[in-house]
C-alpha cells in the first residue's frame, strides 16, 4: 500500500504517512530523507499531525520508543531527531 503523506509545519519535518493497519509511520524530512517507523499505533500519528511542534514530538515521543528500529528509505541521515 502506497503511503498518503500529510504535509507537517516544522522546521525539520515535511510530512508524515501512516499504515493503520501494518501500524508503521513514515516521517519525510525537510532534505527530503525518509524513514519508516515500525510499531507506531494509529493514535500516536494523530497526535504528532495535531502537535503544536510537531518536531518535538518526534524527539520526546517517537524516537525514544520506536527509533532504534527505524529504517532509512532514501536521503540523509537527519541529525538532532
């Protein structure tokens, strides 16, 4: 299934997809890299698309969780999140 990105207000997030079903996100960088998430639930997508800061959620919530089995898919290796 083809992600469906939504577009992110950051400063170092452009968009984000998400598989509901197989629960992966996909965070697209503003240099264009992405990287696939793995075990990211439906309801924490919703709350990173509806953080105020979208890049801090990232840091505080999905990195320390689901960061050490994320997957590059293309572009460079973004540093700080």
């Amino acid at each position: 299934m083809p992600f469906e990105f939504h577009e992110l207000m950051s400063q170092h997030l452009a968009a984000a997809a998400s598989d509901p079903e197989e629960q992966q996100l996909v965070v697209r960088f503003q240099d264009g890299a992405e990287w696939l998430y793995p075990n990211v639930p439906q309801s924490t997508f919703d709350l990173l698309m509806n953080s105020g800061s979208p890049g801090s959620f990232m840091r505080s919530v999905i990195k320390p969780i689901h960061g050490l089995h994320a997957t590059k898919l293309k572009g460079k290796t973004p540093h700080g999140l």
